[in-house]
C-alpha cells in the first residue's frame, strides 16, 4: 500500500516542481535562496570551509575567479542573447517601444551613481565603486514582480524586463570602459582578430553553433588573458550569434541557444554566483558600521536612487510626449515598479568585486550594502503595489 502511494506521489510532485521551474518567479526565488545560504554558511561553524573553498585554486584559478570569470561568461551570454533578440524582433525593436524602458533605465543608473559619489567624494580608494548601485536584478526583480500576479498589469512587467536588459548593456559598457586593466596587447590583439571571424561568420550564413561556440571559448581565454574583463567575451559572441528571419525555415541558432542556456543560467550559473559571493560575516559588524561610506552610499544608491532616478526619467519622457504610460497601469504602480529597480543583486556584486580587487574589507561592505539597498527596495515595492494606492 506504502509503494503503491509513493509511486502517485512521485508524478506529482514532479508535476508541481515543473510547474514552480516554469514559473516567472522562480529564478528570482532559487536565487533568494541561495543568497540566504550563502548568508547563513558564512556565520556559521562551516564559515571556514565556506571561504577556505572558494579560495582554493583548480587549473590555475581559484574557485571564486572560476565562477566570476567563466561561469558568469554564460551569464553574460545569456544577456547579450536577450539584449540581441529583444533589439532586432522584441519589446525593443522599436524607438516607441525602447523610449520609455531606455529614459527610465538610464535616469536609473545616473542618480545612484551620484549618490554614491556624493556620500564617498574625497575617498580615493572607495570612489570606484561608483557603478555598484548603477545596475538593476532582471530575475530577483522580476521574480519579486511576479508574485504579485493580476495586482500588476503585464505592460509593467515588460517595461520592468526592458529596463533590466537595457540596464544590463549599461552595466556590460561601464565594465568595459571603467573595469578594465592592465591591458594586454597581444593578447587583446588576438581577441579582436577571434571577434573578426566571428563577425565573418555571421555575415557569410553560418547557422551551425558549435563553430561559434567552439571560437566562443577562444575567445573567452584570449579576452581572460588581455585584462579586458572575461565575461565581455560572452556578450561579444552573443552579438554575433544569428538571430535569423522567420521566413527562414531552418531554426534561429540565437533562439535555440537561449531556450537552452535559459533554465542553466536561471537554476545553475546564477544562484551559484549568488551563493559564492552573497556569503559575508556579520560578526563584529554595528549598526555604525552600516552608516560607513560604502555600504550606505550602495544601499542608497539602490534604494532612493533608482526610484527617483526611474520614476523621474519616466515622468520626463511621458510628459514630453516620446513615451506613453504603458498600458492598463497608473502612476503609483509605476512607481511600485520603480522601487523594485533598486533590487540590484548579481550585477552589483559582480561590480563590486571588480571595484574593489583584493580588498576584501571593502567587498564585505558592498555585499552589506546591496543586501541592505535590494531588501528594502523589495519590500517596499511589494507593500506598496499590494495597497489600495496602486489598484486601478
């Protein structure tokens, strides 16, 4: 009777992890849950292992460089995908459809900056770190979004995902002009000879993608060794991907490739991003240490200054007449929407660390920060849509 119960229980349970892997929260909630493991590791009596693990060295790079430097290259790809298709044949294909999401994405990455450069002017060592509240979570912000269900019109959740990709290519060009160092010329003179192919590729009609894939990984060493940081060589290969046309019969490699990567990145790459640099000991940290220039100008940063910077660029850009409200929604679930932009996870840690490389002091005081800015802005965010202020 006990196995005969068990195997019904089996489909089903299956059934429901399908239907949560499905889910447009569920990569905003793994991730959750990976930052709180990371959080709790870290202060606990495996806080030793923890850290001891992630500096331990393979192939001649730690554990951490592996995940930041080659797992996040798949990350990385997975953006410039989405940013290519969503420019050539989606939600951004268009100025009217890009007016609104691009206003609003990069009044939201102008006002946190000059936040923090107005809570750290005068500190030279901590002034780099002026992108860190600069960047917007797309899944956290959009898993968060998500649980709201009908509270929120799905016009807002394609403006939110908009924003999120065009604040991504604001993040991918401020890490390529601002983060990078070092250069090394032969080495970045065979990453862009890697790219020409590439580029040849695609304008001759290659659709097989092991040829790109294959030259993908040339370039992510070439790009590793020239002190332009690594991830941009997924972004690069992504672009040259083809996206082709739906009158070809044959199938996009560009949409093939994301439906593929999509559940890896979402369910693997980014929670174990999540998981190896959310970790920080609390012990010995006071509430005067949360008012520090670091942690207050990124929590800051996030949380009063993407709103105003988001809500305030898309005021401007309605009002003048480029955009328009987008549709079925009112100005304080726009503004709800606003706050949840200040949810800057993955993307501002990963700033963070090359903001500041080898102070590790300094990169526990971003992790304090963004934790502080992304949870506040999620939870006032989720209060105000749920109130009565933002139903229609």
């Amino acid at each position: 009777m006990t196995t005969h119960n068990n195997q019904k229980e089996s489909p089903r349970a299956l059934a429901i992890l399908a239907s949560f892997l499905a889910s447009e929260s569920a990569g905003g909630i793994v991730l959750m849950g990976a930052a709180l493991a990371a959080i709790i590791v870290a202060n606990s009596p495996m806080a030793s292992f923890y850290f001891a693990a992630l500096h331990s060295v393979w192939g001649g790079l730690s554990i951490e460089l592996w995940i930041n430097d080659g797992l996040m290259a798949i990350f990385f790809l997975m953006v410039g995908l989405e940013i290519k298709r969503e420019v050539l044949a989606g939600g951004l294909a268009s100025w009217g459809q890009r007016a609104l999401p691009g206003f609003a994405a990069a009044g939201g990455m102008l006002i946190p900056a000059l936040i923090y450069v107005g809570i750290n002017r005068g500190n030279a060592e901590t002034l780099s770190g002026w992108a860190i509240p600069a960047a917007t979570d797309i899944a956290f912000a959009l898993g968060v979004l998500s649980l709201l269900g009908k509270r929120v019109p799905a016009s807002l959740k394609v403006f939110l995902a908009a924003l999120a990709i065009l604040d991504d290519l604001g993040a991918v060009t401020i890490i390529a002009l601002f983060y990078s160092t070092g250069l090394n010329l032969p080495m970045l003179g065979a990453s862009f000879a890697t790219l020409a192919v590439l580029i040849i590729m695609n304008r001759m009609g290659v659709q097989r993608l092991l040829p790109y894939l294959l030259l993908g990984l040339l370039l992510w060493f070439f790009v590793l060794q020239s002190g332009v940081h690594a991830t941009l060589a997924g972004v690069a290969l992504a672009l040259c991907i083809p996206l082709g046309t739906r009158r070809e019969e044959a199938r996009s490699p560009l949409l093939f490739l994301e439906e593929k990567m999509h559940y890896w990145v979402a369910f693997a790459v980014v929670p174990v991003f999540g998981f190896a640099n959310a970790g920080v000991s609390l012990s010995g940290i006071t509430l005067g240490n949360l008012v520090d220039p670091v942690p207050l100008g990124v929590a800051l940063g996030l949380f009063v200054g993407k709103q105003i910077g988001v809500f305030v660029a898309a005021i401007l850009a309605i009002r003048s007449g480029l955009a328009t409200l987008p549709e079925g929604s009112n100005w304080m679930q726009m503004y709800g929407v606003a706050l949840l932009c200040g949810i800057g996870f993955t993307m501002s840690l990963f700033i963070g660390n090359l903001a500041f490389p080898g102070l590790p002091h300094l990169i526990d005081e971003v992790k304090v920060g963004v934790l502080m800015g992304s949870i506040l802005s999620a939870v006032v965010g989720v209060l105000l849509l749920r109130s009565r202020l933002c139903r229609p």
